[in-house]
C-alpha cells in the first residue's frame, strides 16, 4: 500500500513522467498519487485507469526498490 511520506527511488515505469527518477509521495488517492520529485524539487502526478488496486503489481515492485535501498 502507497502512503504519505514512502519514498519511491525508481523511475516508476514512466507513470510520474519522463523526467521523475525518485521522490517522497505526497498524497494518494483512488486511482491518483502525487510525489514531489527530489532532483527539480516539483510535484508529479501519476494517474491510475481503474484505480490503484489495478495497478498492484507495478507499485508493489515500486516499494520493495525503497524498501530495499535502505528508506
């Protein structure tokens, strides 16, 4: 499960943009989450269609590369 304050330090398979490599997660939604990317200081928004139960996979790998970096 995403939450406030989780930092993600992948390019999260494009969702957060091109330019996004890493960033602390600042809100979460149903189907949306915006984090703060830390190399231009900058929100990003990552849309989920069909919300973020769909997308499990991809954010469960998401937070095992936190998780394993140390954060």
């Amino acid at each position: 499960m995403l939450m406030v304050g989780q930092v993600l330090k992948s390019y999260c398979n494009g969702y957060f943009g091109r330019d996004f490599y890493g960033g602390r997660i600042e809100a979460v939604g149903w189907d949306w989450v915006v984090a703060r990317s830390v190399h231009s200081d900058r929100p990003a928004l990552a849309d989920f269609p069909g919300g973020l139960a769909m997308h499990g996979t991809s954010i469960a790998k998401w937070l095992a590369e936190t998780q394993t970096s140390g954060e």
